[in-house]
C-alpha cells in the first residue's frame, strides 16, 4: 500500500506562485509547449498498462490522440477488467453498455453512448470524429454505424459479469461503491506494487513529441445501472475535455456529480486562469462538495489533468484515487490527494 500510494509530486501553489504561473502562460500564451517531451497520463493503476500502448505511438513521434486512441483499446479488451469494454459488468436488465469519447488537438471530438455489443466503443466514437458531421451517436443507432464500418458484433457479457449480476440482482439495489476490489484478479501476480485495483472508467490524456494534445475516455459506466443511463465519461466536457492552447482533463467516479460541474471543462478552464493542474482538480472536485457536502462523502470523484507544460496532477473526493504516469523520466503508479 505505502509503496503504491506515493503521492503526487508538485504541491499545491501559493498565491504568488499562482501569479508566476499566470503571467509565465500568458507570456507564452499558446507557444508554451514542451516539445520533444511526450506524456501519457491515466486514471487508476490499470492505466499503467494501456500507458505502455500510449507510450509505443508516443515514442514513435505518433500523435497523442493516435496513442490514447491505443492506450485505452487495453483495458477495453481485457475481460478481467469488469468496468471497461468487454467483460464490464451490466446494467441492471442485464446489458452491457459502453460509452466512450476522443478528442483532438483541433477541438475535433466523437462520442458514443450506450453501445452494445462492439469491444472497442472508443474506436467507433473516433470514426464518429472523423466521418460523420456529428459529435454524438447513442444506442442502436451507434451500433449500426459500428458495423456499417466493419465493427463485429460480440456478446460482451463475460460468464463472470453475469454471475455478478445475478448475485446483484437477489437484492437489486443500486449503491455504487467506492474503489472496488476486483474479485477476479489474482494480486499475487500483479506485477505492480501494491495489487491491482479494479476500478472505474479509463480516462487517458497525452501530449506528443510535437506538443499537441488528445484525450480519450472509455467505460461500461455503473455498475447496474438504469438500461439507457449514461454518464459523465462520454459527455464532452464533462468525462473528458482537450483544449490544445492549456491542457487537458478527465474524470472517474459517479459521473452524474461530474455532469453537474462540466467537472472536466471546468478543470481545463481552471488552468487557464493560471492553476497548476493539481491544483485545477481540487477546486473541481471542491466544486462538487460544496454542491451536496452530505452526497460527497459517500462517493468517489477524481480528476486528473496535463498542462502544456507538460504538469499533471489529480485529486479526488476520497483515498483510493490513482494515476498512472508514463513520461522520458517516469513510468508509474501514484495515489492522488484527496480531500476526505
Ligand atoms: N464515470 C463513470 C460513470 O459515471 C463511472 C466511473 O468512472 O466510475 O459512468
């Protein structure tokens, strides 16, 4: 635990430092890059093997949304992962349904929401990008474009998940609970410290060898939830938000307290008044608490952002929050700040 909890380095800035900081972006305004300095950046300790995908493209000179497009495609196929892709676990009728967003360094974006039966959502909300004039597509009109563009369709209920449903359902009761264990994961063999948590969605950010930006987030969502709920994660904005002139943000946890603060805009906005990413996490996340105090106690948030200067940090609303960093100079696992 205390090998795998390192936290986040960098603290929270003063005021005067806040004002360097402030003053050294608007100096450079949008040229503040580090170039040649790539950085893969993700939610929980699973994203420590996608990063390795991100970083393949990324130490290529390949472009940041090229990588987190790779990155997040790991855990989406792993079946033991039971929050992501295929093998997450089902809403409440017994159906798995994803959802996932990109985003670029052109503002260029795609979503899909509530996609069954296809094992990568995030490639077709790439495709939804790229060649349609829309940013969304939802449910059955997702999955006909799936396969209209060569997606095979794939039962994505694992006999693990359907075993967890069906435990679920003797009481049928919709509590999200907080980092939780995954029951199918053998720790012993975890090659990380400290074991493998499952959690939650895979909300990745990069910055490539050119300096530009691209984010990407992939989820089957809560855990039996309401058939046809969506949440944060393939909301632009709220799950995930890339802009190419400050710095990029996304999220994990019950995405419907992220949806109300536009959590990951909202962190994005915040850097570019000048805070430090870490520091534009807290106040989001500290936005959600002053929303409902009683609510947040009882659940899980995190963000984590990158600065053009190629910064991260994260916070959370409780302990048990992770990222995963993989840049020139570090390739690991560190527990966010929380507030609780
Ligand atoms: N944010 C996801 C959702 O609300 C779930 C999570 O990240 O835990 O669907």
């Amino acid at each position: 635990m205390s090998t795998r909890r390192k936290f986040i380095q960098g603290s929270v800035l003063g005021s005067a430092a806040v004002l360097i900081e402030k003053a050294a972006l608007a100096k450079t305004n949008n040229t503040n890059t580090v170039t040649g300095n790539p950085i893969v950046v993700s939610t929980w300790d699973f994203g420590k093997t996608a990063n390795v995908a991100a970083w393949d493209v990324l130490s290529k000179n390949g472009r940041a949304v090229d990588a987190v497009e790779a990155g997040v495609r790991v855990p989406e196929a792993d079946p033991t992962n039971q929050t992501i892709g295929y093998g997450g676990l089902p809403d409440r009728d017994g159906f798995v349904t994803l959802d996932a967003c990109i985003m670029d360094e052109f503002y260029n974006c795609g979503s899909v929401m509530a996609l069954e039966h296809i094992v990568h959502p995030i490639s077709v909300a790439r495709l939804v990008m790229e060649k349609t004039p829309h940013i969304v597509l939802v449910g059955e009109g997702a999955l006909q474009f799936a396969l209209a563009n060569g997606f095979k369709k794939e039962n994505l209920l694992t006999p693990e998940s359907e075993k967890a449903w069906k435990e679920w359902l003797k009481e049928a009761r919709y509590e999200p609970v907080m980092n939780i264990e995954n029951k199918l994961y053998d720790k012993t063999k975890d090659p990380m410290p400290g074991g493998h948590d499952n959690h939650d969605t895979i909300g990745m950010l990069a910055m490539d060898a050119k300096g530009n930006m691209g984010g990407a987030c992939t989820t089957s969502g809560m855990a039996f939830k309401m058939h046809g709920r969506v949440g944060d994660s393939p909301i632009i904005g709220a799950g995930l938000y890339v802009d190419n002139e400050i710095g990029a943000a996304t999220s994990s946890g019950v995405g419907e307290e992220v949806i109300r603060i536009v959590g990951s805009h909202l962190v994005v906005e915040l850097m570019r008044q000048g805070h430090t990413p870490e520091n534009a996490c807290k106040e989001a996340v500290l936005r959600i608490i002053k929303r409902n105090p009683e609510k947040a106690k009882k659940i899980q948030v995190g963000f984590v952002a990158i600065n053009k200067k190629g910064q991260y940090g994260a916070y959370a609303l409780q302990k048990g929050f992770s990222i995963s960093v993989r840049n020139n100079k570090t390739d690991k696992v560190f527990a966010s700040k929380s507030v609780y």
